[in-house]
C-alpha cells in the first residue's frame, strides 16, 4: 500500500456522562394529555463529553458532543385504532450543544470551538399504524429502514470518527503547519438521513425481518434482518441499500455475536457510491470485548475496536483507527460513563 503522507493522531476521549433513559421512543414518564384516548409518554436524553486531543504538535481539552452531535427530546402517543391495530405519533427534538464543534485554528494551532447554543430543531415527525401481524406502516420525518443495518456492534463507545475528531485540522511537519481537517478522511458509512417518507416494518418470523420505504423526492431503502440464538450464542446479522434518487447509494451489513459469559464480536462493512465522482467511500469494523456485571452499579463493558475507511471525500484519503472503550452502566440512575482512548493514522493522497 503506497501512503503519500503519513498524519498521526492520538485522542483520548474522557468519561461520557449519559444521565438519561436509553433511546427508546417508549422511554420517559407517562404525562396527562389533551387527548384522552391516547397514551402519551415523554423522554429525553442529555449527554456530555471531555475530548483530549493530541496531533503530535498541537493539543488541548474540548467538552462537547458525545454518542450523537446533539442532545434530545421526544414525545410519543399510541392508542388502539381496533383491536389489533394501534395507531400512534412520535415528535423528536434535537437540542444543540454550546461549542460542541472544536478545532485547531489552522494558523496559530489554538484550540477554538463553534457556539451552537441556544438552538432546537426537529429531527422526527411521523405518524404510524401498527399490527403484530402485518407490522408497522409509518409515514413522516423518519430515518431509512436500512438504518441500523451497518453500525450495530455490542461493543461501548461513545461516538464515531467524526464525532471524536470533529474540525481538528491534522499537522503535516513538525513546525505546525495544517492539512486537511481529520474528519474529511476519517469517518464511517451508514444510511440515516432522515427526511420526509412512507417507511414499511415487518414483523418478525422465526428472527427474520424486512423493511422498506420510499423518500419524498425519489430514492429509498430496503432492509433485511435477522435475530436469534444459534448454538447458544445471540447473533443477529443485517443488510441494507440505500439510493437517493440522483445517483449516490450506500449499502452494506453487519454481524454481531454474543456468548451467555458476555464476550462479544461484532464485524461492520459499508461502501458508499458516489455519483460523478472516483471517490467513493469504503468502511470496515471490527469490535471484539466483554461484557458482564463486575459491580454493583451495573454492567461494565470492555472493548477494542479497529475502523478502516478508504477515499472519505477525496480518492486516496485513508484512515485506520485503534481504539478501546470502557462503558460503565449505572443501573440505579439509567446512565452511562464511558472512557474512551483512540489513536488515528492518516494517509492524505493530496499530500
């Protein structure tokens, strides 16, 4: 393999705080409504971060964004439509975080960050008709059914590669001077753009699952799934596709396995096509670990994770990643920490 450049980084990611149910529309506390035919639940997830970060030059501490880029709040209401067939609605806020994007300033190598407070948007609005047997048709702001169906592992980690790197510009000589910002190489792939469309979920048979759904717009996704016990292991394997309509597609799958002892093996694979253009995105990921009650506080789950993404944004562009990650459940608040240490090696094709 001929590397152009060589661009070293190491980030050490402090503890996670994630004072919050787990992400479930069904999460939260059940609230008096307008409407008394239906339930209505609330739920909310707030989550902080301590990012350390090393270029090898230039370093500093940065608190921001964590698991996801923002912090959440959602209400759901579901009511029966008949006996067999609910109906329901679920709103989803993003609520964003104060200078959550952090860099380097690529002339002086201060660390700065992006004040993105005081800001709320809307992430899903969607209503949906539900059936134990015939499976759930929704209709709104939702995600892809193939979402899911690449990043899933049992491993614990508090975010991906753009979400540890953010705007960091990585240093290309000893005197300082600046590249390419890390997350325009290192990243992952997976369908998840949530947008306008009619989405469609089976039930599951004997662990086998589908899923579909068209965009507003054109393009849409499809889904296949499967969950279950073999040989007295948990594994579930998924596949997904993608298309937007206008020429990009991304499409992939995962397989995750999990002993009764609580060690677990997870194997991600994506690549995105990219219309127009010799860059097209190719992802790997491997996440082995353990997984078991060692306090009284709830599980602990260790884990090592390499992640290898070829041609991010500009053909050539090459990022390989080690990392391992300490998950701490605290059962009696419904939160997590998480400690995370991860080292990136960049090859830049632009050098």
């Amino acid at each position: 393999m001929e590397i152009k450049n060589l661009l070293k980084a190491s980030v050490a990611v402090g503890a996670l705080v994630a004072l919050a149910a787990p992400m479930d529309a069904v999460a939260g506390g059940k609230v008096s409504a307008a409407n008394s035919k239906v339930d209505v639940t609330m739920g909310g997830r707030v989550h902080r971060t301590l990012h350390y970060i090393d270029n090898g030059v230039h370093d500093a501490i940065f608190q921001g964004a964590g698991i996801s880029s923002n912090s959440e709040m959602w209400l759901t209401a579901e009511g029966k439509l008949t006996e067999s067939v609910s109906m329901g609605a679920y709103l989803r806020w993003d609520i964003s975080k104060n200078d959550a994007t952090h860099s380097f300033n690529t002339t002086t190598g201060a660390a700065t960050t992006a004040d993105a407070e005081d800001t709320a948007q809307h992430k899903y609005e969607y209503i949906y008709f539900k059936s134990a047997s015939m499976g759930t048709l929704s209709m709104g702001a939702i995600e892809p059914a193939a979402d899911g169906t690449i990043d899933t592992h049992n491993g614990a980690f508090a975010g991906d590669n753009s979400t540890y790197l953010s705007s960091v510009a990585t240093t290309t000589n000893s005197a300082g001077a600046f590249g390419t910002t890390a997350n325009n190489i290192a990243g992952k792939v997976d369908p998840g753009l949530d947008t306008n469309r009619v989405r469609y979920d089976s039930p599951s048979f004997s662990g086998f699952s589908v899923g579909g759904d068209l965009e507003h717009g054109g393009g849409g996704s499809v889904a296949l799934k499967y969950s279950g016990t073999i040989a007295g292991l948990s594994v579930g394997v998924s596949a997904g596709y993608e298309a937007d309509g206008g020429g990009d597609s991304i499409s992939g799958g995962a397989i995750k396995v999990k002993h009764s002892s609580g060690i677990h093996a997870a194997v991600n694979y994506g690549k995105n096509s990219v219309e127009n253009t010799s860059a097209d995105p190719e992802w790997w990921r491997v996440v082995v670990g353990y997984d078991a009650k060692m306090t009284s506080l709830g599980n602990t789950n260790i884990s090592v994770i390499w992640d290898k993404i070829e041609d991010r944004t500009t053909k050539g562009n090459e990022s390989v990643m080690w990392g391992v990650g300490i998950g701490q459940k605290l059962d009696a608040v419904g939160a997590n920490i998480q400690l995370d240490y991860m080292t990136f090696d960049f090859s830049d094709a632009a050098a």
